[in-house]
C-alpha cells in the first residue's frame, strides 16, 4: 500500500526538515557546543535587556542588583527559544507516534487521515525513542534548568535588596 500523504507531510521527512534546520539543529548539537549556543543567546539577551535593567537598577550605585536583573531579563528571554525548540520537537514525536495521520492534499479544507502501516509505526516509534526522547528530554531540563536560575536570580536580588 503506497501512502497518500503528500511528501512534505509525511512524519519521516518532517523529522529529517527539523533536524536539518538551522533553529531547530541546535536541540541535537553535542553537549559543549548546546552549552554555547544557550550561552550566547542568553548573553545577547541579557545584552538587549541590559537598558531595562539600567531603568530599574542603577549600575554604578548598585552593581549586583543591575547583574541579577539583567540576568533575569537574558533568562526570560531564552525561555522563548526553548520552548520554540520543544513545541517544533514535541509535534514531530507527535506526528511520528501516532498510529493515524492527518493531512492535507490540496488545502486545509481537505484534510484527510492515513493510517500508518504496523511495520512503518514500529520504525517511526523507534526513530522517536532513540533520536527524539533524547532531544525532549535535554530540552525538558534545560527548561528547569531555566527556572532554577530564575529563582535563584530572584532570591540573590531579595537577598540584595
């Protein structure tokens, strides 16, 4: 039985498109170079949010105050990224786990369900297990790992303060 969904709605290819895009590869990038991207983006963040900062706290009366409100400015920020990454990886874990595809042939009035042979489930749930879960997860804890800075940032400004 050939499968009707158009190839660009097709869960594997959507899966090989995320990966391969600029945006959504970092989530698959080794350990240090994940690290650096997430660095950087919160230090371009707390950069864009260093003026704000400046508004609330004055950095040359109250330096520390000025660091952890820019910090939690630049955290804020890299939330948004994150959950950018895990909403585009969570929806092709989705579409590669289901056992039913929706699709469209021609428009979104048209929209049409597949369901996937036994044999392509069992390779899309173990593609899911062994290359997706991993991206979930690591995004999942860089999320907490977001918070714990964020209220630990908030607990160093009260303490300051």
């Amino acid at each position: 039985m050939t499968c009707p969904v158009p190839k660009d709605q097709q869960p594997l290819n959507e899966y090989v498109e995320l990966k391969e895009a600029f945006f959504y590869r970092w989530a698959k990038l080794a350990r240090s170079q994940y690290l650096k991207v997430l660095f950087l983006m919160w230090l371009g963040f707390t950069v864009v949010f260093s003026p704000v900062a400046m508004s609330i706290q004055s950095p040359s009366r109250h330096l520390w105050q000025f660091i952890c409100v820019a910090s939690i400015g630049g955290s804020v920020g890299l939330v948004l990224p994150v959950l950018l990454l895990l909403s585009g990886w969570s929806h092709v874990k989705q579409r590669l786990d289901s056992a039913k595809i929706f699709y469209e042939e021609s428009g979104w009035y048209d929209g049409q369900t597949w369901e996937k042979p036994e044999a392509d489930l069992a390779k899309d749930r173990l593609l899911v297990t062994y290359e997706i879960r991993p991206v979930l997860n690591r995004l999942q804890k860089t999320l907490l790992g977001i918070i714990g800075f964020l209220a630990i940032s908030f607990g160093a400004l009260n303490i300051l303060n």
